[in-house]
C-alpha cells in the first residue's frame, strides 16, 4: 500500500477542505399558483402537476 512522502498537517488539510459547502437550493414562487417549487423542475398544486407556471397534468379522481 503506499504511503505518503510526509504527513499534510491540519492546517493545509483544511483549507483544501474549505470550499466544500453545501449550496442553498434556489426556491422559486410561481407566478401562477403561488407554489414554492425549485426552479427547473415539475411541481405540484393541489393535485395538479405544474411546470414553468403551466398546467402539464390535470389529475381527475374517479369514484
């Protein structure tokens, strides 16, 4: 198995480390139904499936 040269102390092992971060997922209210959805993605409505703020499936119930 190989080993390392030297040993990477703490300090240069995290600041490598300091630009992994988790990302704030960008909400988007819809102009047409108020729904808070994430962009560029199908989202629901009272049952209904939306997408860019028009109807893609209409969603009946039968009894």
């Amino acid at each position: 198995m190989a080993h390392p040269k030297s040993k990477i102390s703490k300090q240069r092992k995290r600041k490598r480390r300091t630009h992994k971060k988790a990302v704030v997922p960008h909400v988007h209210l819809c102009s047409e139904t108020g729904e808070a959805h994430l962009r560029h993605h199908a989202y629901e409505h009272e049952g209904d499936l939306y997408y860019k703020g028009r109807l893609l499936v209409k969603f009946e119930i039968e009894e």
